[in-house]
C-alpha cells in the first residue's frame, strides 16, 4: 500500500526482512518517526527507554502480553523519575496545571508508542490483529478508522493504547448514555464528547424560553443540546460543527430519537446562515493547545471558540433574541482566564447579561480527592449566560 500524507508508510525489520504498512491515528497523533520491531522478550524497562527516545516499538508477540507491559509503562511513568506524586495545582495556580497537563501528556505520548499491527484478510473484510490471544476488533475498527486512507485492505499499523480506547469508546457508542432531558439516550462516535455529565444540560432543560421558533446549537458535538431544544417545543434547530464525525453522529441521534424533522446538523464554522431567536453555545470550557483531536472538545486554544462566539452572536440573533453561553468556571477557579476576561468580551461584542442559571457539578471528579485537580473541581460552577444585544431594535449586519 502506497504511502499518503494522510497515513505514512511505517517499515521495520522482521526475521531479517523489511516489512511496512500504513500508520493510522483516529485522534490525530503523528506517525512515529523511529520503529523497532518487538516480542515478549521486551521488558518494562527497555520499553520505557525506547519510548523515552521517542522510538515506537511495533508488538509481534502474545497481545494480551502487550496489554501487561503497556500498564507496567503506565505504573513505572505515574511514578515520575524520582517516585514524586503528579502536581497539586492549587486555587489559581495556573503554572501548575499546566505543568501538570504537560506531564500528562508526556505520559500519553510515550504509552502511545506501543503499535499493534491491523490486517484485512480480504478487501472489505473485518480487520483482525493478527497476534496470539488477541480479541475481535472489527466492529471497533470499523467504528474509528473508516476513513482511513486504504481501510479494508493490506496492513496498518496502530498505537494499542488508542486501539483499547476505540474499543471501549465503541462499547459507549453501542450502550449509549441516558439522558432523560431527551427522553432517550445519546450515543456519541469516537472523537465526540462523552455527555457524561448531566448539569450542563439541566441548565438548557430549564432555561427561560420565550421563542420556539428556530434555534441554533454552535457546536454541536453529539447533538445533545440541540435534542434538548427539541424536547422543550422548540420547531426548528440547526445544529454546526467544524468535524464531519460530530455531524454524522448529531445527525444520527436525532434519527434514533426521531427528531430528525426538527433538528439537523451543518458542517460549517461557527454560525449557520442567517438570525435566530435563540442561538446556545457550550464551547471547550478551559483555554490551551488540543494536542490530539480527542483534546478540542475539551481545550480552547486561547479561548478562540467562546471569543468568535461572542463576536458573532449579535450578527446572527434576531431583534430581542437570545445567545445562552455555557461555560464552566474551572478556567478561572485555575488561573488560567479571569472573569473580568469574560465580562470584557461580552461587553466588546456590544452584548449585555440578562441573567445567569448556576449550577455545581456531580460528576465523580468533583468529590474524587486522589484527583490532582479537586481543589479546583470542589469549587467549579457551571453556568448558562443569558445574553442579549445592547442595541434591540438595531440589526448588525450579517
């Protein structure tokens, strides 16, 4: 299979012959730059010391082997070079977050380095990892790597720690998660965010709604929020989303609940054409760098989104419309962006507050004391701005 700039061709030496396939990442990591091939002689120690170099070690031995010395890796780095606990960042520590997250990420990239092959035994057919004791993965393969340049046929090569987290992320996807603001459950594709926690969307179930007209959702992910409009009577929602994945998926929940007549997804920037009443947004609530696609549902590269989404909403709300911005307080209870940031671009995008719905968290974080970060989870507030244009009666242009 011939190499493209989408999926690199990996090579590596095997019984004294060259091999290859293609490498593939469902969340965006880059191809390895340096491959040895390895087997159940490899040790914990020499597999930190590859990955340590940046040398990704392609596993030819028993998989669920591979399995064990991917979380002996994982013991060996949680426990730093010299056996410190991860950062404690206190209340507005921002330097030690982000020393934190950087840590983490450390920690990922090199347990990323551990490859498992792919192989398609027949054009179109389920792929299988052709190692000893190794489980069935189509479906899951199926799931996350469909659009993969050369998916269903030759080899490929993938990290098994984001293999594991496919499968897993194709268990949700079967399963589903409750929501009883639809009356129904949401089942999120790989790369969306997970719905798991539940007081964002209490927020939007609850909010005051003068006009049911038409909504849009900026944003929208799984659809969840745009479902949720639905539900409360609302006739019309546009849902947007720069990830085709995201509207696949939104698109698909809205035909699972039967929604699918009031409520679509667009892939676009932003807003879709035109004004409406009631526009929601639920941006990545702390600002930093995505490094892998799975991070921009949580990550905001220097509050990018939540900015554009301020500026915009005048030019696209309708006279005495509506913008409900939801948005955690995390970043500020961090450091990492201070209210008055906020308040300032609300007001520099010619909008005023009308009100603000608080809300604390219940999700298992915020009571986990072992998290590194519940000093600042005990604290977080979620809330659903209110926003209006200062000017009614005074449309600018679109």
């Amino acid at each position: 299979m011939e190499p493209t700039a989408d999926a690199p061709l990996l090579t590596w030496e095997q019984a004294g012959v060259t091999a290859s396939a293609t490498w593939w990442s469902a969340n965006g990591r880059p191809a390895p730059k340096k491959l040895v091939a390895v087997d159940d002689r490899l040790t914990t120690v020499q597999a930190v010391k590859y990955a340590a170099q940046g040398t990704a070690m392609l596993w030819l031995g028993d998989f669920h082997n591979a399995k064990q010395i991917l979380s002996a890796i994982d013991r060996r780095l949680a426990k730093g070079k010299s056996g410190e606990a991860a950062p404690r960042p206190a209340i507005g520590d921002a330097d030690a977050f982000y020393r934190l997250r950087q840590a983490r990420a450390q920690r990922s990239r090199m347990m990323s380095l551990i490859l498992v092959p792919l192989t398609f035994e027949a054009p179109g057919g389920s792929a299988t990892v052709p190692l000893p004791r190794a489980p069935q993965v189509g479906p899951a393969v199926d799931f996350a790597y469909a659009r993969q340049p050369g998916f269903g046929a030759g080899h490929a090569v993938v990290s098994l720690q984001e293999l594991t987290g496919v499968q897993s992320a194709y268990q949700w996807y079967l399963t589903g998660i409750d929501i009883p603001a639809v009356n129904g459950r949401i089942h999120p594709h790989y790369g969306t965010f997970l719905p798991t926690r539940h007081e964002y969307v209490d927020l939007v179930a609850q909010a005051p709604l003068s006009n049911p007209e038409l909504a849009f959702d900026v944003g929208t992910g799984t659809g969840l929020l745009a479902a949720v409009l639905v539900n409360r009577g609302v006739k019309k929602v546009v849902g947007t989303d720069i990830h085709q994945r995201a509207v696949d998926c939104a698109n698909e929940n809205f035909a699972r609940l039967g929604l699918q007549e009031a409520a679509e997804a667009q892939l676009t920037s932003m807003f879709p054409d035109g004004r409406a009443p009631l526009i929601v947004c639920n941006p990545p609530w702390l600002p930093g760098s995505a490094t892998t696609t799975l991070d921009a549902a949580v990550y905001d590269p220097g509050s990018t989104m939540l900015l554009q989404f301020l500026d915009g909403l005048p030019h696209h709300l309708t006279d005495d419309g509506e913008g409900w911005l939801v948005l955690s307080d995390l970043a500020e209870v961090l450091g990492l962006r201070s209210r008055q940031l906020l308040l300032d671009a609300i007001d520099q995008a010619g909008l005023e507050v009308i009100d603000r719905l608080d809300t604390t968290p219940r999700h298992q974080r915020a009571t986990d004391r072992s998290d590194p970060l519940h000093a600042a989870r005990s604290r977080e507030v979620t809330s659903l701005w209110r926003l209006r244009t200062k000017r009614p009666g005074r449309l600018p242009p679109v």
